[in-house]
C-alpha cells in the first residue's frame, strides 16, 4: 500500500526592500564563502523557490518561525499588489 500526504504549512513574510540595496546574489554568495559560512539557505527565493542568478539583485525577507530569506523582484511586485 502506498500513502501520499502533503503537508502545507503558512508563514508571515514581511519584505525589506531597502536592507541590501544594491548587493547581487552573486555578491552575497561570495561574500559568506569568503568568511567560511554556508549559504545553501539562501539559494533559491523563498517565495517562489526560483534559484538566483549571480548578478540578481536580493530582496530581503524575514519569514515566521524561520528567519531571513531572500526573495525577488517579481515576489515583491506580488506582494504589493496584495497577491498570494
């Protein structure tokens, strides 16, 4: 017998446009691999799980019960058009 589940899980994200203006994913990465720390968190967008390209620019997110994340351009276009 085979069972699927899917579990679906809900998270209050608040966006932080300004935080890193200017820093690119490709920055970023370098700058945690340089320092020794893992970046594998923050390697796909939170919201919509696309990976980044190295010279996208990296929207700051702060997502409940998990910490900071980063999302896109077009994610925070969704947000502020009150789209989920």
């Amino acid at each position: 017998m085979l069972i699927t589940k899917t579990v679906s899980k809900t998270y209050e994200v608040t966006f932080y446009p300004y935080v890193l203006p200017e820093m690119t994913w490709g920055e970023f990465r370098e700058s945690r691999e340089k320092n020794g720390i893992n970046s594998s968190k923050f390697k796909k967008r939170f919201c919509c799980n696309h990976a980044f390209a190295d010279d996208e620019r990296v929207i700051v997110i702060s997502v409940s019960s998990i910490g900071n994340r980063f999302a896109c351009k077009a994610c925070l276009a969704r947000e502020k058009d009150g789209a989920k």
